[in-house]
C-alpha cells in the first residue's frame, strides 16, 4: 500500500520552462552571449542549476566554460528575484495534490532547485504547509539522482521507501527513485520524452496527472 508521494519540481508540478530560460539567458547575455532557445531548457534543466547554466553556455558557444562562475553569481542574482516568472502548476495537479490529500496521503517535494527557491515557489503556488515536506538542493545533501534527499524524506515521514511513490519528469528522477527503492512514475507533460522515461525504467508512466489515481494499492 502506497502512503506517500514524492514529486519531482520543475517539469512535474511546476511548468517553470520559461522561468528557468528568463533568468538563464539574461545571465549568460550579461557576458556577451546569444540567448539560447526556451525548449533548449528542458534539455539543460534537471541536474541542479549550476549543470544547467554549464550547458547553457557551452551551447551558447563558451566551450570551455570560461564564463561560469561569474554567470552562476548573476543568475543566483536574477533567479532569486524573478524565480516566479511565467510559473504555474500544470493543469490537473492542483484537484490531484487535493484527492491525494483527502486520501491521507502524504505529499512532498523533492527538486535540485536551491532549497530556498524550491519553498518559495511551492508556498507561494500552493500555500504554506500544504506539503508535508519540500527539500530542495543544499549543501547537506547530495542532489539527485543519488537517492540521499528520497531516503530522508521517506524517514522523516515515518514510512518504508516500498511505501512511497516517485514522480518525475527526467532520467535523473527515474534514477532517483529507483535508487531510492521507490515505485517510480515517469510523467511526459515536462521537459523529457516518454522514450526517455523508459529507458531508465520507469514503472509506470502517465501523460496527465490524475492518471497517477489509477495506480493499484493507492492508499
């Protein structure tokens, strides 16, 4: 019997594409370079910021990555004031969280967006102390795919990791939650392909979210 559900951010509750693209590009183009296009993004995103703007900037022709630091230090700048640009919840997640919730399901955030920013936009998109737990990258815990931040989860909530769900968007979120020992739900309305959900072995993939009801042993 599942008890809990562990979500994924970016690409899976949030559709923050241009969000993460606005602030990219103004950070790259405060160096010299051409913005890169929105739908690039979901290909850089996923891996923790820093990953992302390594991307971002090697396609915009910094090979050799010479401009990152400073550009990390701009977009930590930019992002942190318009970090809810253009965010909303993808249709359908919003009546899901509340059917989850009225089912005494345990609901939490797992994202590689810095912890701050990652409470900022569920609070704000969801209210406060509507998830049970939100836990965004940090310094005390390794980022996904390392299974660290589900594990932890998992115990703070008082269940078995057998016990929990993982929904993402990504192959770093497939890893995760096998990693994790987790029953993992790949979802294909966020920055990745269904082909990619299946080949790191997703065991359930849904293309809208009240589809993740129909999985069997949903408490």
């Amino acid at each position: 019997m599942f008890k809990a559900c562990i979500f994924d951010l970016d690409g899976t509750l949030t559709d923050s594409l241009e969000s993460i693209a606005y602030s990219a590009n103004r950070a790259i183009a405060a160096f010299g370079f051409a913005p890169n296009p929105v739908e690039a993004y979901k290909h850089f995103a996923g891996d923790g910021a820093d990953t992302m703007l390594e991307r971002s900037l090697i396609a915009a022709g910094d090979v050799n990555l010479e401009y990152i630091e400073p550009v990390k230090q701009k977009y930590k700048e930019l992002f942190q004031k318009d970090c809810m640009y253009l965010v909303k919840p993808y249709e359908g997640i919003v009546e899901l969280l509340k059917i989850l919730k009225e089912k005494n399901i345990k609901i939490a955030v797992l994202s590689n967006k810095p912890h701050n920013r990652a409470v900022d936009v569920v609070e704000t998109l969801f209210g406060k102390d509507y998830f049970d737990i939100i836990m965004g990258q940090s310094k005390h815990i390794k980022r996904k795919p390392s299974p660290d931040g589900a594990l932890i989860i998992a115990d703070e909530l008082g269940l078995l990791t057998s016990e929990c769900i993982y929904i993402g968007d990504t192959n770093t979120d497939m890893i995760t939650g096998k990693s994790a020992n987790m029953f993992t739900v790949g979802v294909t309305w966020g920055f990745r392909d269904r082909q990619e959900l299946e080949e790191n072995h997703a065991d359930y993939i849904i293309d809208s979210p009240l589809q993740l009801l129909e999985i069997e042993d949903i408490q």
